[in-house]
C-alpha cells in the first residue's frame, strides 16, 4: 500500500505533519525528495480540504439543528403560555 492510498484513514494529525513534510521536502530535500513530494503534495491538499469542508458541513449542521431546537422550545413556551 503506497502512501496516497493511506491518505483517507490517516489521523488528522498525521496527515498535518505529512503535508507540513512533503512542503519541506519539496524545497530542501534531494531531487528524489522533491520529485516525490511534488507528486504527494496534490493529493495531500485535497484531502485536507475535503477534511476541511466535511469539517465545516458537520458545524453548519450542528448549528442548524440547534437553531431548529431553539425554535421548537420557543413555540412550546408561547403555546403552553397562551393556555
């Protein structure tokens, strides 16, 4: 199994430290390094954007549940006050 294909089960944290990696290797490293983290790097920002999105999806949602909730209580409270 070769790294990109580790990509989508890699901790966040993991994949943080392999992008921040990739991003030295492709300035410093060995003309083999470079190569490879070129190669990696596309890969490597697209999942983390992909995390990132799914991130703020999740959050969007969060929020729009607790909204849906506020407002449920609110209407309770105005029904059960008119009674």
């Amino acid at each position: 199994m070769n790294v990109l294909e580790k990509l989508p089960g890699m901790t966040d944290e993991a994949l943080g430290n392999l992008h921040a990696n990739a991003e030295r290797l492709e300035q410093a490293g060995s003309a083999a390094q470079r190569a490879s983290a070129a190669g990696l790097l596309p890969a490597i920002k697209a999942e983390l954007a992909g995390r990132q999105a799914a991130k703020q999806e999740r959050a969007a949602e969060a929020r729009r549940k607790a909204s849906e909730a506020r407002a449920t209580r609110k209407t309770r409270a105005t029904a059960a006050a008119a009674e």
